[in-house]
C-alpha cells in the first residue's frame, strides 16, 4: 500500500512540473540541443523564415569605409574591401593543374601588381599583371612531387615564407625567387603564416604554436595545446593584436599567447558535446578581429565573440558557418552553409537579417552547393561557390544581384588587389574587373 502511495506521489510530481527551460528536468545541453532544431526549422521554412527574421532591413554603411588600425595583414580581418568592378573582363593566370582541388583553400599572394601561387608539384610561380610569368621555382625532391604538397604564404614585400603539408619551410627572395634558407619541421604544418616584425609564425599538425627568425628558420620557442587524434579538417587559423598572438587548433580551442616569449596567457574550450563526437568533421572559419574581441564560427552551428583580455565569451550564437565571416562597423557578415547570408549585431550576437542568396537556384541543384568564401565591396558582396558560380549581392538588400559562372567546379573565395577581383579554380587564377 505504501509503494502505491509513493508511486502515486511521484505522478503527481511529474505531472504538476513546468518542463520549461527553468526546470531541472532540462540540461542545459538539451535546451542547445532544442534550440537548434528550432533555428534549422527557420532555415527550412521560407515562410517562418520572413517571420521570424528580418529579412527586409536595409543596411546603411559609410560610403568611405574607414581603414581599421587593425586592418593590415597581420590581423586577417580583411573587413569591407575597397572594390566596386564590373566583372565584364577577365584574364587567365594559367599553371599546371591542382590534383583534389576541392581539398584545398588556396592562398593568392601579392607582390606590387604581381601575384603568387603554386601548383601540385609545390611549383611556386610569380606573374606580372599581364599575366606574363615572372619567375618558376620548385625546391622538392621527384618524391617529394609525388606527394601533392599544398603550400602556405606570408609575405612581407622582400621576401615570401612558405609553409607546406610535408615538414617543409624555407624563405624565397621575392624578385627572384631564388632560395635563402629551407628548413625541415618535426611535422606537417595546417595553419595561416603571419609575419611579424623579425619572426614569423605557423602551426603544425600536432597543435603546436611555432615561432622561428625571419633571418635564419631558426625555431626561438613553441607552444603545443592538446595533441589531436585527428588533423584539422580545415587550415587552422590566427591573428596578432598588441604582442599577443591568438590561434585556434583542431579541437577548435583558442588560446592566447603572448608574442615575446610564448607564455599562455588563457585558453578557452568553445567545443561542446556535440563537436566532441563529430570531433572528424569539426571546421572552423578564421579568426576576425577588432581592437577588444575576437569573432569566428564553425559548422557545429556556433558563432563566437570573444574578449582578447580576459579570454571570456562576450556571447554565443547559432550560424553554421566555416568560412571566414567580415567585421563592418558594428555588424558582422556570414554567408551559412545553408546559403543564408547573416548579420549580426556586434555587441549582442543578436542576428537582425538573414537572406537566402541561393533562392535562384533550383532545389535538386542547390542540395550540391556550398559557399567557398565571400569580400563585401563598396556596393555588393561577392560570394564564391563549390560549383564554379561567384554569386553578386546587394549589400543594402541582401538579394542576389546576378549569378557569373566561372568554372564546373569549386573556386576559392575571392581576392582584391589593385582593384581586380581573383580567384583560384584548378588549373588557373581568373582575373576579373
């Protein structure tokens, strides 16, 4: 009789409970999870879509966009691009072609009017504006050529420092292209270069943070976070702000490390449960940032902003995106994997528009695309696909304007130099203006 009394008492309980977010009943990993759901139903639903968000906000930046103190290289916040072409011409940079293109995020390195890439070889080639070769230069071994390596740059206008997947480094003249010293690392590099003042950094497959002399290759300190499992699925990322440099690894962990002497000065988690378990597909987009925070995102459905001094979470929210997001004033801009293009407030992480850019392409057609990378222009947003399409939009509106179609297949995300607009396809840069 007692049992049956209790076991009524627990009914009643259960019952009379207000499963809402407040009560205990719901973890806080189960109110993530629900909220998800909630904002992928959204996405999927045109009608909940123009409800929900608003989709008919005209955004209003400066006609003169103003230059950041932390727009230069270092930093990898492009920010809004000082571009406005008709895209009506085109020129073709031709060289040997890129095996497993779709693997790769290419880097287009400039010098004055010139440009820099590679081939599948690890064959570096500098033209001029004409498209005329400059120099050719290939320092790997017939076995080495055999293994397909993929190359990072950094430059600092005298000379070019190249990182690959194999264990290599090594500086080149730029005039040149002559060799100045090469170098062997313990293991494979995955990350962005940068250069600063007479060192210059990168970071490996084990996770470890590497800081050598621009002079010489030689290593002055490492910093190594959590060895993975697993590499990174996509090119780590880093930026330098005030003699800190902040990187994330392949866990998606970011930590901040001080330029001089590579102390740790915090390290902040952002991987949940859930990218614990994917931890295989995890990728992240690069790191932007201004002068107190850092933003960035990846395709577990979280967008981040960060406090640079404390390592602290300004906010958290949902966009899944592992393409560089764009810092305008006080808005950010991500295009999501679903092709939606997103604003978001700055401050608050609240996002105040969302567009379907990809509504001009048929249903069957659009499940096989994905974006590539995006620059925001003076006038329009210019976003590059896995199909060969560079996608122009209005950036008051947030409609797509046209539709170029450049390749078949995947081209990088877009670069501007010297007002012309580039990118990379497998076997050539397409020069556009």
């Amino acid at each position: 009789m007692i049992k049956i009394f209790n076991l009524f008492l627990i009914i009643i309980f259960c019952f009379s409970c207000s499963l809402n977010k407040n009560s205990k009943f719901w973890t806080k990993e189960k109110i993530k999870e629900i909220e998800e759901k909630k904002f992928e139903k959204i996405f999927d639903n045109p009608k909940a879509l123009s409800q929900e968000l608003n989709t008919n906000i005209n955004l209003n930046f400066s006609k003169n966009p103003k230059k950041s103190k932390l727009s230069k290289k270092l930093t990898n916040n492009d920010g809004r691009v000082n571009f406005d072409g008709s895209l009506k011409k085109s020129l073709k940079y031709k060289f040997s072609k890129i095996e497993n293109f779709y693997q790769v995020e290419p880097v287009i390195s400039f010098h004055r009017e010139n440009i820099i890439f590679f081939d599948d070889k690890g064959t570096i080639l500098q033209f001029d504006k004409n498209s005329r070769l400059v120099w050719k230069k290939n320092y790997y071994t017939k076995s080495e050529k055999k293994l397909d390596p993929i190359l990072q740059f950094a430059n600092n206008n005298q000379f070019l420092i190249v990182a690959d997947n194999l264990t290599k480094f090594y500086k080149l003249n730029l005039d040149t292209g002559d060799i100045v010293w090469s170098k062997k690392n313990s293991a494979p590099f995955n990350s962005q270069i940068k250069i600063y003042k007479d060192r210059f950094f990168v970071v490996d497959f084990t996770n470890t943070l590497r800081c050598f002399s621009l002079k010489n290759g030689k290593e002055l300190w490492n910093f190594q976070t959590e060895t993975p499992l697993i590499r990174s699925q996509k090119k780590l990322s880093m930026v330098i702000i005030e003699g800190v440099i902040y990187f994330n690894n392949s866990l998606g962990d970011i930590s901040a490390v001080d330029l001089n002497n590579g102390r740790l000065l915090w390290q902040l988690p952002t991987r949940s449960n859930a990218i614990l378990e994917s931890a295989f597909s995890l990728e992240t987009s690069d790191i932007i940032a201004d002068e107190n925070n850092l933003f960035f995102s990846n395709n577990k459905n979280q967008f981040f902003s960060i406090d640079i001094k404390s390592g602290s979470f300004n906010w958290e929210t949902t966009v899944n995106s592992n393409i560089r997001p764009t810092l305008i004033e006080n808005f950010l801009i991500s295009v999501s994997l679903e092709g939606y293009l997103i604003v978001i407030d700055k401050i608050t992480g609240n996002i105040i528009k969302v567009t379907d850019v990809f509504n001009n392409f048929k249903p069957k057609k659009r499940k096989e695309i994905l974006p590539t990378g995006f620059i925001v222009g003076l006038k329009n947003i210019y976003l590059s696909t896995n199909i060969g399409r560079l996608l122009v939009i209005d950036i008051k509106s947030g409609k797509t304007i046209s539709t170029l179609k450049i390749d078949k297949d995947k081209i990088s995300r877009p670069f501007v130099s010297n007002q012309n607009l580039y990118l990379a396809k497998d076997n050539a840069i397409i020069k556009l203006n």
